[in-house]
C-alpha cells in the first residue's frame, strides 16, 4: 500500500510539474487508476475451483496472452522498427492469432464451470467462422500487393493506400475485415463469450488475480492487433498521408499509432453503443452474409487487378 | 422460434444450470433453475425467497401509519405509488375527505416516478442486451428527478411522503419550476433513447417475435401494467379505476398488440411520455389549500375488509386489508405485479436462447424485493 501511495505521490508531483492545473488533474486520474488497476490485478488472490483440472486450468492463460503477444512481433513500426521481416508476414499473424481461441477453450473447459463451458463453446464456434471472414478479406488485399511480406505490402502503398488503390472493394473488404475482427476479438457486439449478463463472465468466471488478467490484456492487445493489421493493410501502416512527413523517417511510429488508435476508438465505440447479438444471429451473420459477400468481393477485386482498374498516383 | 434437427449420431442432452442468486441479469436475488439443451431453453423454474422479509407479517404488528413505510421496501422503484396505495386504502375506510390539493400532488409524483422507474429500467434494459450506453443517459435523466424528490421530501428512493390523510409536508417552493425544467428536458431526450436503442437494428432483431405472450395467456396468468397491455390487454388501473386526480386528467392507455419483447419495450416508451403529458396537464394548477387532513394519532379501521388498486410502474398493486377494528391490520396482503409477472416467464421463455431469456426478463421488468415480500 506504501509503495501505491508513494507512485501515487510521484505521478501527482510530474504531471503538475508539466502541465496546466485543469489538465493535470484529469490526466492524474487517468494515470492513477491505471497504476491501481495494474497493482489491483497483480496482488489479488488467485482463487480457483477445487475441482478444475489444474494443468489445463493454469496453462489457459499463457495461451491466450503469448499468442497476442507473438503477434505484436512482426508489425512495421517504421521501415527500420520491425522485429521480423518475414516473407509469409500476413499468414504468420493469422495464424497466430488463432491460437489464442484454445487457450479460452481450455479456461473454459478445465474450469469446470457450466457458465464457462457455455463461454467457452461459444468462443469456439464463433472464432473458427469469423477466421474465415478475416483471412478472405485480408486476401481480397493480398490480390492488390501480390506478396504476404508486411514491408512489401508497405512498400506498394507508396503509390497510394490500398483502401484507396482497390476503391470499392477494398472498401467493402474493410468493413468485413472491422465486422470480422471484432468477432474475433470477442468484443461487443459480438461478445458472446463473455455475456456479462447472460453468463455472468464467461469463460474466465473461475480466473482471477493475474491469471485472469491475462485474458484481459489479452483481449485489449488483440484489439490492438486487429487495429494494427488494418492499418498495414488498409491504410499504410507508417506511410504518412500525402507523404507530408517523409523526410522525417521515425514520424512512422507516430503515425502508425494514430492510425491504429483510432480504429481502435472505432471499436471501443461500436463495443459501448450496440447491443449484443443472439448467437444464432451471429452465425447467420457471417455464415450467410458475409463470407458469401466476401467470396463475391474477391471475385470483383481479381477482376480489377486483372483489367487493371485500380487507382494509383 | 426455429428449431434445430440433430443428427441421430450425436445424442444431445440436457443439462441444469442455476442462474442467480448471484447473477446479473436477474437484477437481484431471483433465482432461475434453467433446463436447458445447448443454447435452448427447456424449462424456467423461478426460485424466491432469497429477500423475504415478512413485510405482510410485520404490517399485522405496526399501526397504518408505520405500514406505509414499510412498502417502499417492496418495489422501491415506485416507492411513492405504493404508499399512495395504502395511504388510500385507509383513507377510504376511514371516508377521509381529501383535499384537491394533496390528489393533484400525489398525481404528479406518482407520474413522476413513473418516468423515473422506466427510466432505469430502460437503460438496464440496454444493459442485459449488451448496450452500454443506455444506462448512463437512462440514469442521467434519473438523477434530475431524484433531486427533484430529494428537494421535495428530503429523500431520493424511499420517499415516504405519503402518509394517510395527506402528504407529510407541503411541497418544495421550487416544485413547479424544476418538474416544468425536466419535462422540457426529458422532451428532448426521449427521441434521443429511440434513436440510440429503439430503431437500432441488432436490438430489433434481439426483441421482435421473442417471448411471445398472447392476450389470453396473459389474462389467465394475471399479467398486469405494460406486460399485459403489450399483448392486447386493457388493464390500466389508471384508465378503469382512477384514484386520486386521475379522472382529471385524459391520457391515452398505452396498447400493443403484438406481446413480444419489443412490444412490452414500446408499451413502456409510450407511457414516459403519457405520463409526461398528465404532468402536464396538472402542474401549472395544483389547488390552494392544506396538505393534509388531521387524522386520529392512533387510526383504528372499521371492522371490515378493504381492498384499493393503483397502477404501480410495474402493473396492478392491490392492497387488501382486513381490519377488526384494531390499530394494527387483522391481515393485510399486497397483490404485487411482479409476482404474476414472473409467473409467466417459464410460459414465454421455453424455446428461446440463454439471450432471449435476458432480454425477456428484462422487458418484465421485475422488481425481485417486490415479488418476495
């Protein structure tokens, strides 16, 4: 409690060392309940059922947060800040970000929890369909840059972002890919998984402490993820718009962030504003709307490269 | 409802799973014993109990005018409606002649909480179907009328204004204003709930066509307030035994006949704004004169039985009473709406998802400390 108040006490003295008083309060309240919430989490008791198979119960969480976190590993930052520059870029993230479902899988089963096998059943039929929607529409783009390597697909954004080079379809490719991607982060309105007010929490009813703080890290880097691969893909990851700080190579990071952030809000904003769907209804969704549309869309997208319709500057 | 075929291969099975105590949706400690198969919902089975406090026992101890205290505790949402409701059961055993003034002002809180009452169960309502958002603009509009409460009575949830012969003090010279202040506000955000929630298309698909409650089922299981009148059934307390100014006042029975979850949402939009428009119709003028009428320290009934009905936020409260002459009641039970209401849940909810139960509860609007008493 001491060592709280104490970083309590050295955040208060920086921010209104740095800022204007109205700023600073509302900026210390923010920071503050952040470092609370982290503490919150670390130092809480990691209660469990008796009867939940324990090895699976502890391995869950390790899933879903070193997938989330392998992810993080190939996004270029700017042209020099990327970890790995692999060839197969796009398919390395898709794939690893589909390994996070067992871990909630597993949380839900080895809980030994009704609500969190109900979760868990969920989460499973829904990542496996929604995968399907995003690897199409990430596809539909691959049409556009020819190649799976993230700095390549950078590299053809320079004549323009593929958002704009592949026009309508990449359009229509982009709101499936959002639709798509927020199912498979499991946020609202898709959050069948967690259904705060049908199963109380889901699949990670039985977590607590920095167990379940994982999953919950998990799903706010994996909304990050699925901003990131937007935002190489659609928008041009560091690109700037217009070029308008090229000279300044290290902006990119600014820019990727912002890009990425914002699509971010965009989720955040869909996840307070709509109302939860039924889970037939979310089947129905992607079953019968849009993979069906989005096989269409690639259709439409191989015929624009092949006619060699797109728009580049 | 659609129906899912099984492949012959694969044996489904049903299984029991508690819902409640501790459970978000049930808004309390209702307790759901559910079957269910899957997704599916086999059987509903209610289980009270959880928050009996003897509420009829302990009136048959207390003089009348404790006993009015004692039912803010059981739907504390319409808190003022229920003491209205005792309050008039004795003053019309005691042939009390009421003062205009303290009917025009028991009218208007009584709509007041109304308003209040469907305010927050509106945005619980966005709540157990997954919008976030509602309960904060529902809670924002609550709040104005909370403080209006608060200024008028000196509190916010349990009012305990109401006592027999009158109200316990005058109203707040700041009355009039403020309430005129909240209906020129609430006028603009009550389109501001349907634009956010009623026209939303995920929130359609979720409520139309489920939990389907025909006229005549809801007749039989003694479906009141807007549960009944969304399937069709013309049961304002209001509209057929008005009580207090109410007969004053015109105002038009807010009736769906469709009986779904998306009816019994409509149903209870429509009544904000009727309620609004008998605010209205009343404020601007409340008669001069006292606001209560002096009654015997100890008020003895006539030996006799008493009955008197008011439309609570939730449907018909009845309060019957059988005195023999005591201070204290011989018996005095409470017909509360959400005891029927719940009643028809397992009736609506079978066939549907874990999804459409919530969202169904939510449209009963249950009131558990009502329903346990």
């Amino acid at each position: 409690m001491n060592s709280a108040l104490s970083i309590t006490k050295n955040i208060h003295d920086w921010l209104f060392s740095i800022m204007p008083e109205a700023a600073a309060s509302i900026a210390e309240m923010v920071l503050i309940a952040l470092v609370y919430d982290a503490i919150k989490l670390l130092s809480k008791e990691l209660t469990g059922t008796t009867r939940a198979d324990k090895f699976l119960y502890n391995l869950a969480p390790y899933f879903v947060i070193i997938s989330s976190l392998m992810a993080l590993s190939v996004f270029p930052f700017t042209k020099e800040f990327q970890a790995f520059d692999i060839n197969i870029g796009l398919f390395f993230l898709i794939a690893v970000s589909s390994i996070g479902v067992i871990g909630i899988l597993l949380g839900g089963w080895s809980s030994n929890n009704k609500f969190a096998m109900i979760g868990a059943m969920r989460s499973g039929v829904q990542t496996i369909s929604y995968e399907l929607s995003i690897g199409l529409s990430l596809l539909t783009m691959v049409l556009l840059t020819g190649s799976l390597q993230l700095s390549e697909i950078v590299e053809v954004q320079k004549s323009g972002w593929l958002i704009v080079q592949g026009h309508i379809p990449a359009i229509i490719a982009f709101m499936i890919y959002m639709i798509a991607g927020t199912a498979e982060t499991n946020r609202a309105p898709f959050d069948m998984v967690e259904a705060e007010s049908e199963l109380g929490a889901g699949f990670h009813t039985e977590y607590s402490g920095m167990k379940f703080a994982y999953f919950f890290l998990a799903e706010f880097i994996n909304m990050f993820i699925i901003a990131a691969i937007a935002t190489t893909v659609f928008f041009g990851a560091w690109l700037s718009p217009f070029g308008i700080t090229e000279s300044i190579p290290m902006l990119g990071v600014f820019w990727f962030l912002l890009k990425a952030l914002i699509l971010v809000f965009l989720m955040m904003w869909f996840r307070w504003t709509f109302p939860r769907l039924r889970i037939d209804q979310l089947l129905t969704l992607e079953w019968k709307y849009l993979l069906p549309l989005n096989l269409a869309n690639i259709v439409i997208m191989a015929l624009l490269v092949w006619l060699n319709l797109t728009i580049s500057f | 409802m659609e129906t899912v075929t099984v492949n012959s291969n694969f044996k489904s099975e049903e299984y029991f799973i508690n819902m409640g105590p501790q459970h978000p949706a049930t808004h309390g400690v209702l307790r759901l014993l559910l079957t269910i198969d899957g997704e599916i919902i086999k059987k509903v089975e209610p289980d009270l109990g959880y928050i009996h406090r003897s509420i009829e026992k302990m009136c048959e101890r207390d003089s009348y005018q404790q006993i009015v205290h004692l039912t803010d505790r059981m739907d504390y949402l319409s808190a003022n409606i229920n003491n209205e409701a005792v309050c008039l059961t004795v003053e019309n055993a005691l042939q009390l002649e009421i003062p205009e003034r303290v009917k025009v002002i028991r009218t208007i809180i009584g709509e007041l909480t109304r308003i209040s009452s469907h305010c927050l169960w509106w945005g619980v309502m966005g709540m157990d179907v997954g919008a976030l958002t509602t309960y904060f603009y529902g809670f924002r509009d609550r709040e104005l009328l909370n403080d209006i409460f608060e200024e008028t009575c000196g509190a916010r949830l349990t009012m305990n204004y109401n006592v027999p012969g009158g109200l316990m003090f005058d109203i707040h010279p700041n009355f009039v204003k403020r309430v005129k202040e909240f209906i020129t506000h609430f006028k603009t955000k009550l389109p501001e709930y349907d634009r956010l929630l009623t026209n939303n298309i995920i929130f359609q698909k979720r409520a139309i066509g489920v939990g389907v409650l025909s006229k005549e089922d809801a007749i039989s299981y003694g479906a009141s307030g807007p549960v009944g009148r969304a399937s069709g059934y013309s049961c304002d307390v209001r509209k057929h035994h008005p009580y207090s100014a109410l007969d004053k006042v015109t105002f038009n029975e807010a009736l769906r006949t469709e009986g779904d979850t998306y009816a019994r949402y409509l149903v209870r939009i429509q009544e904000m704004w009727e309620s609004m428009s008998i605010v209205e119709q009343l404020i601007d003028n409340i008669p001069e004169g006292e606001h209560r009428v002096t009654t015997n320290a100890v008020i003895k009934l006539p030996k006799g039985e008493y009955y008197q009905k008011v439309e609570t936020a939730r449907g018909e409260l009845g309060v019957y009473i059988i005195s023999t002459g005591t201070k204290s009641p011989y018996r005095l039970k409470f017909r509360s709406p959400g005891f029927s209401n719940l009643s028809l849940l397992n009736h609506i909810a079978v066939g549907g998802k874990i999804g459409d139960l919530v969202a169904t509860m939510a449209t009963l609007d249950l009131v558990i400390p009502d329903i346990d008493r």
